[in-house]
C-alpha cells in the first residue's frame, strides 16, 4: 500500500502504545470497559470453552472473561502489558490462535 492511501501508521501506533505502556499506561477507561463487560456477562448463564481479549494494551478484561470460559486468550499489539502472544491484530490469523 503507498504512503498516500495509508489512513494510520500502525508501527508508529505501536511504538506510541510501547511508549505509554513502560511509562505507566492510564487505565481508568479499560478499568471501566472491563467492568461493563462483567456486568454485561452477569446476564450469560452459559459457560465458555475459549475466550479472547484481543488488542487490549492491558489484561484487564481476561479475570472478567475467565469467570464463563475454559481458557482466555489475551493477544496485544504492544509489548509490556502482560499479554500471552504480541502481534499485529490485522495481520494474525486468529482462526490459527483459537486452536
């Protein structure tokens, strides 16, 4: 793809993330999003046998998708949140990931 129809520079985006994550990332609104998902889940009866988290910077979503599924997978995009697999969400094949 040429420079001029690139929208996002997703190396840049990840050297920024890189940045903010060993500088002490602000995770109030994860924190938030995390508890929306668990209040969100109270409501499945059913448990899971996979789960992912995918391209949060930080694992906080994976307790809340642990209480309904088997095994959680947390891929990020940047390293140094605690993730188990680092890579480019657009590029991963995840139906690989999920196996």
């Amino acid at each position: 793809m040429s420079d001029a129809a690139r929208v996002f520079d997703r190396a840049l985006g990840r050297r920024r993330l890189t940045r903010a994550l060993a500088a002490g990332y602000p995770d109030f609104l994860l924190r938030r999003a995390a508890e929306d998902l668990e209040e969100r889940l109270a409501a499945v009866l059913r448990r899971f046998e996979r789960a992912a988290d995918l391209g949060s910077p930080l694992p906080l979503a994976v307790p809340v998708l642990a209480g309904k599924a088997e095994s959680v997978l947390h891929m990020a995009e940047a390293p140094g949140g605690r993730c188990d697999w680092v890579g480019d969400l657009i590029l991963c094949p995840l139906h690989i990931a999920m196996n």
